[in-house]
C-alpha cells in the first residue's frame, strides 16, 4: 500500500467537509450583502465583546494558575492527587454540567447566596454577563494551565534546589531566578491556548452570558441561523470570525516554545521554600481557593442529582431517547475521530521511519489539526448553508453533529496516539520488516499489545467529548432529535432546576461509564489476545 494513501483518505473528507462548508461560505457571501453587514455596528459591538471576554479569560485564567502551580508544586498533602485529577476532569466534562453545577453555587438561589443569607446579608446577583462568562472560564482552563505549569516546575532539575538552598535563595528569590524562567517557556504557549479556547466559546457565553450585551460571534451565529434565520449576518459573523480565528492560531504556533531536557543525577533535593508559617498559609489560602473555584461546582452537580423529582424525570421517554441519541453520535464520532486520525498517523510513520521525511510527516500531522482553525458553529454555519437547497438541514441533524463532532475530536486522536505510533514503529519496523510480518499479522501480533491503551484513551476522549458537546447541536438539534446536552440546555433555560439537576447528574454518569467503559474494554480486548 503507497505511504500516501490512508492520509489521502483521511484528509480528503476533512478537506472535502470543510472546504464544501468554506466554498458554501464564500459563495453566499456576495448574494447575501455581507459587505453591508460588515459595515453594521451590531457586528463590530460583538467582535470587541469577544476579544475582551477572550482577553479576560485569559488573564484570569492564567493569572490563577500560577500560583496555583506554585501552591501544588511546594506542598505535599492528604487528596492531592485526587485534585490533580480532578483538575484532569477540564478536559473531558460536559461543559453544560459544569454550566449547571456553577449555577447551583453561584446563582440567586445557590450555595454562596445562601451562606450569604445565614450570616444575615442580602443575595447579589453576579453570575450571569460578563462576571459569570470570566467564572466559568476560569473554572475550564485555570486547572488546565496549572497542570501545564506545575509540569514545567516540577521538570526543574533537582540539583537546582540544592544549590538553591546553599545559596539560601528566599521564595521571591526562588520564584525569580528559577520558577519563572520554567514558567516563561511554557506561558506563552498555555496562554494563546486559551485565549482561542475562549474566544470560541459557545455553551459558557450562550448559559452565563444573561443577554445580548453578553454575545459573542460563536453564539451570534448561532442566534442569527436559529432565531432570526438572517443568513447574510450569520455568514458575515462567520467570516470574520474564521479570519479572527486564523489569526489567533498562527499566533499561537508562533508563541510555541520547544521543550528541553536537562542532565541530572536523578535525584530528590527538599525545596528550600516549604518552611515558614506565611508561606504555608499563602499557599493554604490558594488551595482552599482552588477547591472552592474548581470542585464545589462539581460537587453540587451531585448533590443536586438526588431529589425527589428524579423518579418522574427518569421515567420520561424523551430523556432516554435523548439518551440512546448522544450514545449514537458519541461512539460514532468518537469512532470516526479515531480511524480518521490513525490513516494519518500510519502514513506519517511511514513518512517518518521508512522514507526518513520528518519534515513531511510533521507537515501531515499539522494539517490533520488545522481543522482547530475553523470554528465548529462556522463549519456547521457552511454545512447549513451548503446543503440547505438540497435537503432538509434539520433531518440530517444526527449524521451531521457526529461529522462535526468526529473532525473537532481528530487534532486530539492525533495528539493522543502520535507519540506512541511513532515510538512502535522506532521498536519495531525493522524486526518485522525482517521477519515479514506485515499488515494485519503485525497490527494483531505487533501494534496492537502495545498500542491498546493510547487507543483506548483517544477513543475514550473523542467520544466523551462528542457525548457532552452542546455546540452544533444546539443548531440542528428539534423535538425529534434531542441529546442529553440540549436536554439540559431546555430545562436550563427554563429555569426546571429540579429537572435540570436530574439531567446534569445523568449525563455526568454517562460520560464516566462511557470514558471508563471505552478503556477498561478495550484494555481487556488487548489482554486477551496480545
């Protein structure tokens, strides 16, 4: 088989998906007056709005993290791995559950107005708008950069600490001369990250935003298809925000620092900074913070889960229809993520270790992840756009969220699986080559036993990603074709907090059986016969 084929494959239906979205896009775009729209103050009053809630995001979320990383890399205490891990939980929790578990702690009648009430002062109100956008947020990607820095500081090497001490080197000192250069190489990076991460924020903004005021081009779109069905503002929203994005994505690629390795005896030297009572309660104080910020939401999703309207809620139809939907979608895009990402590694590898074209297959992998820079509401404003005179948009709901899904899972299936393919092949490729073992002997015999766990973890990811999405749905999702994330999103929206809790601690369940069903199987598959 030519090297060139299954990423020729793969990247054909990418290219063939978004390129039909972006060519519907262009061609709309002089029919439906998009130079006139452009010159509408509405628009440029959402551009502004995106970039300072992006902008704000960023600062807090960042801003954060640092002394978090710093807090978790000094300490050592009962439940800290429990919390890293639950910082872990950013990446594949629905956004929507911690939608609703941030409402239950923070809204009009949640958990802080209510501590507020027993101490005798008056509720306040500032969740939704700009301050609830910046809290939730904060919540999604302040644990995702904390990881990141306390990696980098935590790959401090220990000789470093030990001359540190000799020095007598104070914490500011320390945080100076040592922490910060770490932290330099990696901010950048984390930042751009999540600014884009932010700046196409859907369900946060389209939940928490509390109005028009709050609007950004992501949910602008989605307002404009939906509600006023103005397609010449919903294309002009698009292309300018696929410019934006563009923009913001090279950026990022520019602010990516190359990581480095340092010698080191390999051995542990106590830091010199974990003494001393201020220190201790500085770092106490941001920990207990953490907790707050990070696990009272995720906490009051389960509590809330249990009352007493949960045994009408579970016998209703629509919800395990809603149910049977997102594991469709779920397992299919999650699926189609993987084998989409897998034809592009394989000719990567191929590229790599058979051909000695590095630079190539660095190229192909790249491209397998350009798909970050199309928005999923501006793809899905394309296909709509596309396909709208020749079918019924609405009808292909389902076949169409798993497509979205499965291309916005793909640069995390390449991310996932990458490394370990590659390192396979470095094992392995000459022992098979002289042993003739190829094709589907090599892939049973070989490649599977030890690739059955990134498998599975990028399987895993991808389809519980696709189970709590909320974003293109919300677009072609009707009363027919509902998943558990638009679900919640309805009871939500109209203020069915009983309702909504029920939904939330399901979708919550699924997800973690999913994730722990889709790795634990396949992981048995792999013992079986490996």
């Amino acid at each position: 088989m030519p090297w060139w084929l299954p990423a020729g494959a793969a990247l054909a239906v990418v290219a063939a998906v978004v390129g039909g979205a972006l060519l519907a896009l262009g061609l709309a775009a002089p029919r439906l007056d998009v130079a006139g729209n452009l010159a509408d103050a509405y628009l440029w009053r959402v551009v502004w709005f995106t970039l300072l809630q992006a902008t704000l995001s960023t600062l807090i979320s960042v801003g954060l993290a640092i002394p978090v990383a710093r807090a978790m890399a000094r300490r050592r205490f009962p439940g800290r791995s429990l919390l890293l891990r639950i910082f872990a939980l950013s990446l594949v929790i629905p956004t929507i559950v911690a939608i609703f578990g941030i409402v239950a702690v923070h809204g009009r009648t949640g958990w802080v107005n209510d501590a507020l009430a027993l101490l005798g002062f008056g509720r306040v109100h500032y969740l939704y708008g700009l301050a609830g956008i910046l809290i939730g947020h904060a919540f999604f990607n302040m644990p995702f950069v904390a990881r990141i820095l306390l990696h980098a500081i935590e790959a401090v090497p220990p000789e470093t600490w030990r001359v540190a001490s000799q020095f007598g080197l104070s914490a500011r000192d320390l945080f100076r001369l040592v922490e910060w250069p770490a932290l330099r190489a990696v901010l950048p990076g984390a930042a751009g990250l999540v600014f884009m991460l932010c700046f196409t924020s859907f369900a946060v903004v389209l939940t928490l935003g509390g109005g028009p005021r709050a609007t950004t081009l992501e949910v602008a779109v989605y307002q404009a298809l939906r509600f006023d069905f103005d397609l010449g503002r919903a294309v002009t929203l698009a292309l300018v925000q696929l410019l934006l994005c563009g923009a913001i994505v090279l950026a990022v690629l520019q602010l990516a620092v190359p990581g480095t390795s340092h010698l080191t005896e390999d051995r542990f030297y106590e830091r010199p900074d974990r003494g001393g009572r201020l220190g201790l309660a500085l770092d106490g104080a941001v920990i207990a913070f953490t907790l707050l910020l990070v696990v009272l939401p995720l906490a009051a999703v389960a509590v809330a889960g249990f009352n007493a309207q949960a045994p009408e809620v579970l016998q209703r139809a629509d919800l395990w229809r809603a149910v049977g939907q997102s594991l469709v979608i779920a397992l299919s895009a999650g699926l189609l993520a993987l084998l989409l990402g897998s034809a592009v590694l394989v000719s990567s590898r191929s590229l790599r270790y058979r051909l000695g074209r590095a630079g190539v297959a660095g190229r192909l992998e790249l491209a397998a992840s350009l798909i970050l820079v199309v928005p999923p509401f501006v793809l899905a404003t394309g296909l709509f756009v596309l396909l709208r005179p020749v079918a019924d948009v609405f009808a292909l709901g389902m076949p169409l969220v798993i497509l979205v899904n499965a291309l916005m899972a793909l640069p995390f299936v390449v991310r996932f699986l990458g490394g370990p393919m590659m390192e396979e092949a470095q094992r392995h490729d000459r022992l098979c080559q002289s042993l003739g073992i190829a094709g589907w002997r090599r892939l049973r015999l070989v490649a599977w036993p030890w690739l059955r766990r990134p498998v599975a973890l990028a399987f895993a990811v991808a389809a519980t990603l696709s189970l709590g999405d909320l974003g293109v749905v919300a677009l072609f999702g009707s009363q027919d074709f509902a998943t558990l994330p638009l679900l919640l999103y309805r009871a939500m929206g109209g203020f069915r907090m009983g309702e909504a809790a029920v939904i939330a601690a399901l979708l919550s369940l699924l997800c973690l059986a999913l994730f722990l069903a889709i790795e634990g199987g396949l992981g048995r598959l792999g013992r079986r016969h490996g």
